[in-house]
C-alpha cells in the first residue's frame, strides 16, 4: 500500500520544482552520456594502458552491462525505500566513480571504478522519471519528462562529439573527471532544493527475481562481447548465453509467481506503455548503429579531423535539445501520440539520408541528416517519456521509470553490439575475407558496410513509424 501523499499539494517544492529538474537532468544527462563519450576514446585508452584493443572495448561494455543489470532493482528498491534517498546516494557514487576512472593507473583498476560508476547510474536513471512525475503537476509533466528525455537523448548522441573536441585538447582523463565539478554541482543543488521522501510501498523486494535478472544480464550481454572477440562458436561464449538463456526463463517463471514481483507483466497490457517502451528500444538501437558508424565515415573515408567531426556531430545534441523542451510542451497541450509520430517519421527520413551518401556526396547531405535525425530525437523523446510515466499508477513510478530507462540502455547495448557485428559481417562479404577494421586502402568496402547498417536502421524506425501509426489510428477511431 501507498502512500498517496502528493508533492503536488507542498508549495515549497512547486517553487524549486524547475531546480529539482536541473539536478535530476544533470545527472541523467552524464549518466546516459557516460556510455557513448568513452567510445572515440578507446584508441587513446588502449596505447596508453598498453592493452589490445579488443580488452579496452569492456570499458564501454562493463558499463553498459552494469546499468541494465541493476536498473530495475534500483527501481523497485526506490519504491520501497524513497526515490529521492537512492538518487542521492547513486549521485555519490557515480562522482565517486568518475573521479577514480580518471586515474591511469591499469585496466582492471578502470574496469572496478567504471562499475562503480556503472551501479550509481543506475541508481540514478531507475529515478529520474519517477521523481519528476511525482513532483510536476499534469499540466507540466510533459515539459518537465521532455526536458529529462532531452537530457537522455543529448547524452546518448553528444558522446562521440564531445568526447572528439575534449581528446583534441586534453588527455583521456578529462572525459571522466568532466564529471565530477558538473556532478558536485547538481548534488548541491540536490541537496538543496530535493525534499525528503514521501510516497512509499511497503512490499517485500523481490529477491530471486533481482538476482535472476541481474545474473542473466550480466551472463547474457558478457557472453555477446566476449563473442565478438572470441568467436560465438568457442565454448565459453556458448556457455554464458545458455547460462543467460536460461537466467532468463527462470526469471519469468519467479515473476509470474511473485506476491510482489519486481517486474510487474501487467504493466505491458496497456498498449501506451508497451508501445512507448517498445519504440524507445528500437530508436536508441538506431542511435547507437550512428554512434558506432559515424566516426569511421567522418574520419576515416572522408578524411575530417577529431575537431572536425565533434564540430558535426554536436549539431545533433543541439538541435535535439531544442526541439525537446518545445515538443514536451506541445505534448502537454495537444496530446503525445501525433508528436510522437512526427518525429519517428522525421528520423525515418535522416536514416534514408544516410544511406545516400558516399565517398563523393556532399558533406551537407549528411550534415542535414544528422540535423533531421536530431529534430526528429528530439520531438519524440519528450512526448513519448510522458506516454510511459503517464499510463501507469503513483505506486508504480520507481519501477515504471526503471523499465523505461532500461529500454534505453537495451537499446544502447545492443546497438553497440550489432551495430559492430553487422558492419564487420558485410564489410567481410564485399571483400570476400574476413574483416575487423578499418581498411583504409579500400574505403569502399567499408561504405558497403555501412550502407548496409543504415539501411538495416531505416527498416527499424519504420517498424516504429507503424507501431505509432496504428496506435495513432487506433485511438482516433
């Protein structure tokens, strides 16, 4: 049982409740950003600790990894505890974790501080949305969820640009003590302006179900990226997806015979949340097929320096966080679900874009693209948060925000994952032998395979164009 108080009725925090959004956003803003930026760095990462590169890639995916596992269990853990005690406490150990990932000191020191990192993340993306939707009142949750989808989506896309313009200039360091002054700063306007909590469940947290969920992320997606490098046929490999496999069945079968389960499959009956969670998904697999793809087409095919290319592909985060505020506003006054459709339609049209160019195109085709799929990020983001966090119960806001997250984080997961697999498998097709970079004699081979990744990525966001078209039809009937 709930409490049903309401933030809504204090009057002191109406009056912060835009400072309690900057807190909150900043944080999601470095916690989603965390898992692009280290890309563009793993080159730099790699000399440096003298380690193959191959082993520098965990950096990226031991957080990633770390994220997913934990994001709902911090979710149903903030139900029950507060959300507003684990986000502060997540806040401390992601700064924490920053600060110590900074120190060049060897990878397995790394990989500790990025897992630690990794779980105050997760603290604090399994929140964000909750706190948020408690806090503002219906006739602004859409702004104030398209400003926090703002902040997600700047992350998710602004890693590669940023990251370029700070290793332009400074060691590989500063990407992860970036962090800690912006992180010192929200947990003072935090510790400030959040207020104490107040909405609570007193349910058991579902044990089993957290460790089922976990293990099988953790053994599912490790099993994914030791592939990449081991071979997916080598027995280790074959092992941990079986284990993960199976972690996963077990995991259903516990929830569904749960008293209080973590994940609660009912939620997934309402079509707005399924719907909403599952277009999320799809469209950071699309972003992350960018992320991955982008670096090597800017910088290796046609030549741009790092500079160069953060300068271009900062225009994205920008137009994103312009358009976002705007959209979530618009969502307020005429409903979500048609914004929501105009801007998957718009990011269709980016990733057509994409597959037009070439070594030869004009560089403004794919500046106007990144523009488009920016615009497009930015209109759905907004309207789409406020469909998932308004469709279902006040009980259900830490759990429901942690689901959403982790759509999220799935999508960045396996898009890393695929992105690189599929890009590797047509690159080898074209040459008839088996590829794992860059070949920089032959740039037409990678333009095969990336060409082949976009188009890969326009039929995805058209799956979501028709997902959100017939939830568009369905309702205006």
């Amino acid at each position: 049982m709930a409490q049903r108080i309401s933030y809504q009725t204090n009057q002191k925090v109406q009056q912060n409740r835009w400072w309690i959004l900057v807190a909150v956003g900043l944080f999601t803003f470095m916690s989603t950003l965390d898992g692009t930026i280290v890309n563009i760095a793993l080159p730099v990462i790699s000399k440096d600790l003298r380690i193959p590169m191959s082993q520098s890639e965990w950096v990226v995916s031991l957080y990633l990894i770390v994220v997913c596992s934990f994001i709902l269990f911090f979710g149903k853990l903030s139900d029950i505890l507060g959300k507003i005690k684990i986000f502060r406490l997540g806040a401390i150990f992601f700064i924490a974790g920053s600060l110590l990932s900074g120190f060049r000191i060897n990878l397995l020191f790394l990989l500790g501080a990025r897992a630690l990192q990794a779980v105050g993340a997760a603290m604090t993306m399994a929140t964000n949305n909750g706190i948020i939707t408690e806090i503002f009142p219906t006739t602004e949750r859409g702004k104030a969820l398209g400003t926090i989808g703002s902040f997600v989506a700047l992350g998710s896309i602004a890693g590669p640009g940023l990251g370029g313009l700070i290793l332009s200039h400074l060691s590989w360091s500063y990407i992860f003590w970036l962090n800690v002054p912006v992180g010192i700063i929200a947990a003072l306007i935090g510790a400030k302006f959040l207020p104490q909590d107040i909405t609570f469940t007193k349910a058991p947290l579902d044990k089993m179900g957290s460790f089922s969920f976990a293990f099988g992320m953790i053994t599912l997606f490790g099993g994914v990226f030791l592939g990449q490098q081991l071979g997916f046929s080598s027995l280790p490999v074959l092992l941990m997806l079986i284990i993960g496999l199976v972690s996963f069945i077990w995991f259903v079968y516990v929830e569904n015979h749960a008293a209080n389960p973590l994940l609660q499959f009912k939620l997934f009956k309402n079509p707005d949340f399924s719907v909403s969670l599952l277009c999320a998904l799809l469209i950071f697999i699309t972003n992350f097929f960018f992320n991955v793809v982008t670096p090597f087409y800017l910088e290796n095919a046609r030549h741009l320096s790092p500079s160069q290319t953060g300068y271009i592909l900062m225009i994205l985060p920008v137009v994103q966080l312009v358009a976002a505020p705007v959209a979530g506003s618009l969502s307020d006054k005429i409903g979500p679900k048609l914004i929501t459709f105009i801007g998957l339609v718009l990011l269709l049209i980016s990733q057509v874009g994409y597959t037009l160019c070439n070594l030869n195109s004009p560089i403004w085709l794919f500046i106007i693209s990144i523009a488009l799929m920016g615009l497009g990020s930015g209109i759905f983001s907004s309207p789409n948060n406020s469909l998932v966090m308004g469709s279902v119960e006040q009980k259900d806001l830490g759990v429901a925000g942690s689901i959403n997250s982790l759509s999220r984080n799935l999508g960045m997961v396996i898009g890393i994952s695929s992105a690189t697999t599929v890009l590797f498998a047509a690159m080898s097709k074209a040459k008839g032998a088996r590829v794992t970079a860059y070949l920089p004699k032959q740039p037409e081979i990678f333009i095969y395979g990336m060409h082949v990744v976009f188009i890969i990525s326009m039929i995805i966001c058209l799956i979501t164009v028709i997902l959100s078209g017939w939830r568009l039809f369905k309702n205006n009937k």
